[in-house]
C-alpha cells in the first residue's frame, strides 16, 4: 500500500512540473543570458557544472543553481515552483548526471539542455548501451531525448555516448572534460594539497591508499559492495606499522546507505576499529582533489580510472567478481583495454599489488590516447567556446 501512495504522488508530482512548464513555456519569454546548473545528487556546486560555472563569472551572464543533495531529498513547494521555472526560462541548463525533471520538459526552440557527465571515458555501459543487457526500454532515463549536446572526453568515445544518450553523433563533441584542467595546474595542485593536509592532519607524512569502487547493483537503491573481500584485518596488519593509511571514498549511492544506522550499514563500518588506519573522506563529493594526495589508487570498474592517470601514480584494479560484472552491466570495450595497472582478484593479491607498485607505463600511455585525448589543460575554455561562441 506504501509503495503505491509513493508511486501516485510521484506520477502527480510529473504531471505538476509538465503542466506548469507548459504554462511558463506559453507566457514566460525565453531569458538569452540565463545559465542554470542543475543537479540531484550534490549539497553544493563541484565538478564540470563548478569549471563552468567559474569560467562565467565576469562574462555577461545570470547563473543560478539549483541542487539537491541527494535522490531521496524533498523539495519544498516554493523550490519546486522555482526549479520548474528556471527550467522553463533559462537558455542554458548544464547538468552532470541524470536529473529526473529534465524527463518532464518540454525543450523550448532556442534551449540547450547539455549534459557535461561527471566522468571522463567510457567505461560501464549506461543509457541506451544497457538496453541489449539487463535493462529494458521502460528502465532508460527518458530526459536523455531532450539532450541539445553532450560532452566526452575522446574522439574515439563519441559513438559510445551518442549510443547512450540515443542522440546523433553531432551532438556529442570531445572537448575534454573541464574538471581535469586541475592536473595540469601546477598551482592548483599544490595549493589543495597543502588545504587537504591542513583540513586532515593525519595525511601529512603517511603513504595514502585510496580506495574508490563503483557500487554493484542494477539502480541506485540497490547498490552494494562486498566490503569483506578487502579483508580488512589483514591490509591493517600489513600496511598500518609500514607508514600507510587506508582512506574511503565511497561512491554516492552507497555513502548514501551508510549514512543509515542499519544492520547493512554496521557491515561496512568494520574498519572502525582501527581508527588510526582507515579514514572514510566520502563526504568529499569530488574525488579529484583526493586523487592529488593518493600515493596508489584501488578500484575497480570506477570511471575514476579516468582522471587518476593524470597523476601518474600505481593504480590496482580490485575486480573480484570481473565474470559476473562485465556479463551483467557490460563495458563498452574488453576489460583489459581499461588496465595500465594490476588486475588483484583476492585481498592477498591486492596486498601483493600495492607493496609493488607497478606503473605499466606502455599501457598508460595507450590508455590516454584512447579516452582522453581532448583532455588538454584548455577543456574548460574549449567548451565554453563550443556552447556560448559558436
């Protein structure tokens, strides 16, 4: 009965944002130098929609932002009412992940909806890709046919998104991704480094593993991961009298559920026990200041992959199940086209991999040409052009 009060409210909540952008469509004029940066899964602006947001701001424009921590959040009736407005009147609306309302719009002559993705590369299959693995056509985001432009990170990944987004190919431009102008930004680098350590003084002076896995699970409220495959104990025995810490940074959706006082929850809070080692730092919502002050990443099918060779540090891929997830999500090319590190199945091989380090720098240098190749320092600069000048 609760799940069928909830799925009337949401289905009128639709048709509310609908109507009333109808109506603001019909006597509410288009407004030329309205920037809204849009998201339904941030407490405050970061990413791609933050680059351009900044890169605006002594450029004749109006931006407003319109955020919302997380899926789950309510939105007052006032803020509803603003969101569809601007929705409805501003020339511009960038988002960075999918973003619900957009489903219920209709795209005014003139608009531009464009999606800025909150990873570079292509690397788990999402959108329409899914449509031939486990998803059907009910499951797809249906803001994805309002989408004017989208930006990837390669030439060589452009039918990859345009596939995703069902979107012609000349929608989708490799401008690179404005959220990795930092790693060539030797000031900016050095400067968050210096904030991070002030912010954590239990960095300074530690070797730092980071670890940063997607999340398993078909949608957002199903997501998990197998904590216990780390094996907790023994990477505290072996790496806590050797100088290491162990920070997490959990993917949003299962930060989310940790955040739960929950018999779930208490499984992935094991690492407590050893406070002066593991340090979860999820409540940082971008990863790539974290990449800065990480001395070996673990992860696995994360698109973290993606900035994170810009550091030019060790990178481990802990892929345990690899069978199950490249049969049951899908990636986009074969597994090992994604590696320039080790591959460890087990907590012993992953102890092995971190204690040797191994760059693989043919492999990285392959890796980079493949997906980032419009990453270039000027990624910010090349979309602005893209969107406002050309």
């Amino acid at each position: 009965m609760i799940k069928i009060l909830r799925k009337i409210k949401r289905k009128i909540s639709q048709y509310i944002i609908m109507i009333l952008n109808r109506i603001y469509s019909l006597f509410t004029p288009l407004v030329e130098n309205r920037v809204l940066f849009l998201s339904d899964g941030r407490k405050e602006l970061g990413g791609n929609l933050k680059c351009i947001y900044d890169y605006l701001e002594n450029k004749p424009f109006e931006r407003v932002v319109i955020l919302k921590s997380n899926k789950n959040e309510k939105r007052t009736l006032k803020r509803k009412f603003d969101l569809v407005y601007y929705l409805s009147t501003s020339k511009y609306i960038f988002l960075e992940d999918l973003v619900d309302s957009t489903s219920h719009i209709k795209v005014r002559k003139g608009q531009e909806l464009i999606q800025l993705w909150h990873g570079p590369g292509a690397f788990k299959k999402f959108g329409h890709s899914r449509e031939k693995t486990d998803l059907n056509k009910r499951n797809i985001h249906k803001g994805y046919a309002n989408y004017t432009k989208a930006l990837t990170s390669s030439e060589a990944i452009r039918p990859c998104y345009a596939e995703a987004f069902e979107i012609s190919i000349d929608k989708v431009q490799a401008k690179g991704f404005p959220r990795t102008d930092i790693f060539f930004d030797k000031d900016y680098i050095d400067k968050t480094k210096k904030a991070l350590e002030e912010k954590y003084p239990f960095i300074k002076g530690k070797k730092v593993i980071l670890f940063a896995p997607t999340y398993r699970g078909a949608k957002y409220y199903q997501a998990n991961y197998d904590i216990e495959k780390l094996d907790l104990e023994k990477l505290y025995n072996t790496f806590q009298k050797e100088n290491y810490i162990f920070i997490f940074k959990w993917h949003p959706f299962i930060y989310n559920k940790l955040l739960k006082e929950d018999e779930e929850s208490k499984k992935y809070k094991e690492y407590q026990k050893h406070p002066d080692f593991y340090y979860d730092l999820s409540e940082e919502r971008d990863i790539n200041d974290l990449l800065l002050i990480a001395d070996v990443l673990v992860t696995d099918y994360s698109s973290v992959i993606f900035d994170y060779v810009f550091v030019n540090k060790p990178i481990i891929y802990f892929a345990y199940d690899l069978p199950l997830y490249e049969n049951g999500r899908g990636m986009y090319f074969p597994f090992k086209e994604y590696v320039y590190g080790t591959v460890a199945k087990t907590a012993d091989e992953l102890i092995k991999a971190i204690k040797e380090e191994n760059m693989e720098e043919e492999k990285r240098k392959v890796f980079k040409d493949k997906f980032l190749s419009a990453c270039d320092g000027k990624s910010t600069e090349k979309t602005y052009e893209w969107i406002f000048e050309k």
